[in-house]
C-alpha cells in the first residue's frame, strides 16, 4: 500500500476488503477488534484523498439480504472510530452502492452491505464467482487487500476481484503475514503452540504440521476429550468426534516419535450439563482427574492441576502460538483455563500470538490489555491455515 500511496490515489475510488466479521449481540457489536485493525489502511487512503469503498462479509448468510447479518453497525462503528462519516450503500452492487459510491468525495469513505448477500461471493462456480466480481470491479478503480481473516476463502472479493483491478496490500495483511512468518521460517525456540477450541477436526492439519515444528503442543478445550478417549480413558458425555479417534491415535504416536511433547489435560471440570449460556446462572462444576471422569457428566474447562502444568509448560518459550479457547470461556465458571493459557503468555518474555477468533475475543471479554501480547491476529480460520503451509488464495492473488 506504500507503493500506492506514492503514487498517489486522490480521486481514486479504492476498494478495500476489509474483514468486519464482528461478533454482534443484535445489532450490538460485542468485540470490535477487527473494525480497529483496519484503521490504518483506511484513514491512509482517506487522508490521501482516495474515495474509500470499504466491503466485507458478515456472518454466513444463504446469498441472498437478510438483515440480521447487515454491515450498518460495523459501518456505524467505522465512522465513529474515524470520527468521520461513513455513507453506507444498503445494496452492494446494485442502486444503492452505484449511487452511493458515485457521490464520495476525495477522501470519504463508504461501507457497502454484506459481500454474502450475493451468491457469487462464496459460489463454488468460476463464472458466478467471476461475474459478480465484475460487478465489484465496476465500482473502483483500484483494489487493496486488507481482509486478512478471509484470506483463506476463494470467493470473488477475496480471490477473483483482484484480478480484474490493480491491487496491493494493506497494512494488517503486511502485518499479520510478517508475524506468521516468524512462525513458520526459522521460529525461536522453545516453541510452544497451546490448541483449543471445540473440534479436534478444525485442528487436525495443523496439528499434523506443527509435529513436524513445534517442541510442545499443548491441548484443551472440547477437543481435548477427544485425545483422553483416545488414550483409553472414560469421557462420560464430553464431546467426542469418534471419527477423529485414529488419526489422534496416530499423532500421538508421530508426537513421541518426533520428540514433541503433546500434552493433554491431567484434570477437568464437569457438570452433568452444558451450563445456561443467557442466564449464565451458577454452574456449580466438579474437579475430577483426567482419567476419572464419571459416566453421565461432560468435561468443559481444564481443571487447575491441568492449569498450572500448562502455564509451566510455556514458561520458558521463546515463541508461543494460541489457537483456541481451553473451555467454554463465555460461562464465568468455565473461565480459568482460558484466562490461565492467557496470562501464562502475558507472563511469557517470548515472543507472543494470539491466533484470531475465540481466541482473540476471549482475551478481551476476559479484560486482558492487549498490548500484553506480542500479535493478536484478526484471523482464526486464516492463521490456521497459514501455519498449515497452504497456499491462501486471498494472499496468492496479490502476490503476481
Ligand atoms: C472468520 O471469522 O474466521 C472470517 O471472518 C471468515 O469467516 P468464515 O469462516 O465465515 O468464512
């Protein structure tokens, strides 16, 4: 984007994809986090006098409008953040978006209306893909990149736009890939990567990178029961994807091999049901040890032997990755892995990332500064796949 700006933009109409994926309680956005991060590239071409088209998806709406995943609040929160106003097309590529873009001025900014409300957006198609990112091309005159938590979609505003316009980097996406770079080439170690989160599924091709990279992995969260029963132990009614048992039988095994640690909860918290998320109403969670999980109760936080091994396991990291919360967070009485693994990287003189998503949101709602952390990374699904080795479509077509 440097390179852009040199060249100067005023007059231009620059379309920036942006990732406003916002977590919203109605029309409430409940973290912010990602509207912030792009700040940078926009207020540069705003004060560069470029006509600032900003565009993003929101939520996973079936391709057509449907107004409880609309982008108004997230444009709301842009222009208070810029402290300027943002207009807003409430189509994006039809009346609304045509008009709206056609009356910016040098340096004004406008937010169009949910990329997702169109089929094209996520078509598995080439040419629906490509005949919507026609329509998107229709509205500037250059394309900047700066949606680092899509990165990993191949859909037209992420991968087939770009093609169809001149097209740069914007400052978060420079940002993030240069700190996951410090992951994957030539990483500082002891590097130590803490994995939690729902879905032993979502996990599996990182986890099969990181045997071959990182000198422990340490696992929490829903997925976590399913390595405990694949170590033979009882689970009670925790989660369980039993068609992800063998391969974490076999990682286990790749894990010993490697001389990787894969370290996996000594005790959890249960409770005979998963705890009221509206009421949040008192819990009332027993401790048991990892191996003695009573039938009928559900495991949903690591328990606090689970909590001080974990922290003494990233205590002398040189580099920690986190993916993914060790419980459910959300629930104050299934708070303390997650606010643990937090505070051991907040305690950590090493070099420290906060991989998107769950992640990212539960260090802030559990109150953490998030200066405290080397990088919190807008992406989850995109980060994950980065340190996957996969090629990102969104990154791949702003690099010819
Ligand atoms: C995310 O939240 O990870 C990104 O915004 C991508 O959203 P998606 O998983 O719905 O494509």
């Amino acid at each position: 984007i440097d390179e852009l700006l040199s060249e100067g933009v005023a007059g231009k109409r620059v379309f920036v994809r942006a990732d406003l994926n916002v977590p919203l309680d109605g029309t409430t956005i409940t973290d912010d986090g990602r509207i912030r991060a792009v700040l940078p590239t926009v207020e540069a071409l705003a004060g560069a006098g470029a006509r600032v088209v900003v565009a993003s998806h929101l939520g996973r709406p079936k391709g057509a409008p449907d107004p409880a995943f609309s982008l108004a609040p997230a444009a709301a929160r842009l222009g208070e953040l810029l402290g300027a106003d943002v207009a807003f097309a409430t189509d994006t590529v039809g009346e609304s978006a045509t008009a709206t873009v056609a009356g910016l001025t040098d340096g004004q900014v406008a937010v169009i209306e949910n990329l997702r409300f169109n089929a094209g957006e996520t078509s598995k198609d080439d040419a629906e893909r490509g005949a919507f990112a026609d329509r998107l091309a229709a509205l500037a005159d250059i394309y900047v990149g700066d949606g680092f938590g899509a990165v990993h979609r191949k859909h037209a505003s992420v991968f087939d736009l770009p093609a169809r316009l001149p097209h740069y980097a914007g400052y978060l996406i420079a940002t993030e890939v240069g700190v996951l770079r410090k992951l994957t080439d030539d990483v500082r170690r002891p590097y130590v990567v803490a994995l939690g989160g729902a879905k032993v599924s979502d996990k599996l091709a990182v986890i099969d990178e990181l045997l071959g990279k990182a000198d422990r992995i340490l696992i929490g969260g829903g997925m976590a029961y399913t390595f405990l029963k694949a170590q033979g132990h009882e689970i009670g009614t925790s989660l369980l994807q039993e068609d992800q048992l063998a391969a974490v039988r076999e990682y286990l095994e790749r894990a010993e091999k490697n001389g990787v640690e894969l370290v996996v909860p000594v005790d959890t918290l249960v409770a005979a049901e998963f705890p009221d998320m509206k009421t949040k109403a008192p819990a009332d969670p027993a401790t048991v040890a990892a191996d003695a999980m009573p039938a009928g109760q559900m495991g949903l936080d690591i328990g606090p032997e689970t909590r001080k091994l974990y922290a003494s396991k990233l205590a002398d990291a040189a580099t920690v990755f986190w993916n993914g919360p060790m419980g459910v967070f959300e629930h104050p009485d299934y708070a303390e892995g997650t606010r643990a693994v937090a505070q051991a990287l907040v305690d950590s003189p090493g070099f420290t990332v906060v991989g998107g998503g769950d992640s990212a949101a539960a260090v802030r709602t559990l109150g953490f500064d998030e200066n405290a952390f080397g990088h919190i990374s807008t992406g989850g699904g995109a980060s994950l796949e980065y340190l996957e080795g996969k090629t990102l479509p969104g990154l791949a077509a702003l690099e010819d």
